[in-house]
C-alpha cells in the first residue's frame, strides 16, 4: 500500500509505474537485498527526461513493490545499474 500511496504524492503515473516493472530498462541492486527496477520515460507534467526507480523484495511467490520514486539524475543511477 505504501507504493500506492506514492503514485499520487510523488505525482508518477500509475501506467508508467506499471511499465517500469513488467519492462524496466535496468536492474540494479538495491540496500538490504533489495532489487532496483529503473525505467526512463518523459514525464509530462515535468515536460523532460525522467528515471522511474521502482525498489522491490523478491520473495519465494512474489515480488513486492517497497516504494517508487522519480529522478531527473539519470547518470546517477544508471552508471551503477546493469544492462
């Protein structure tokens, strides 16, 4: 719930949070074990190139999303990821 919470707090759109996860341009390994899901698109309200990080648990039946953010820092986060 707390991934859903940030869709309209953090004003990402739900469709482009969905994409990110069935279709991220990169994973990379996140703090504790956790994966990082990264996948660039062109935020409308923002009018310019965003990073939708979306930080998952995988678990034995599932993977749960944590939370989700945006980012005009594409270097950052990109150079540390994996194709």
């Amino acid at each position: 719930m707390h991934a859903l919470a940030n869709l309209a707090e953090r004003e990402i759109d739900r469709a482009e949070a969905e994409r990110a996860i069935a279709e991220p341009d990169r994973t990379a390994p996140g703090h504790g074990g956790r994966l990082m899901l990264l996948r660039r698109y062109e935020d409308r309200a923002l009018h310019q190139d965003m990073l939708l990080c979306v930080v998952a648990e995988d678990r034995a039946d599932e993977r749960v999303i944590v939370t989700l953010y945006k980012t005009s820092k594409l270097d950052k986060y990109l150079q540390r990821s994996s194709p």
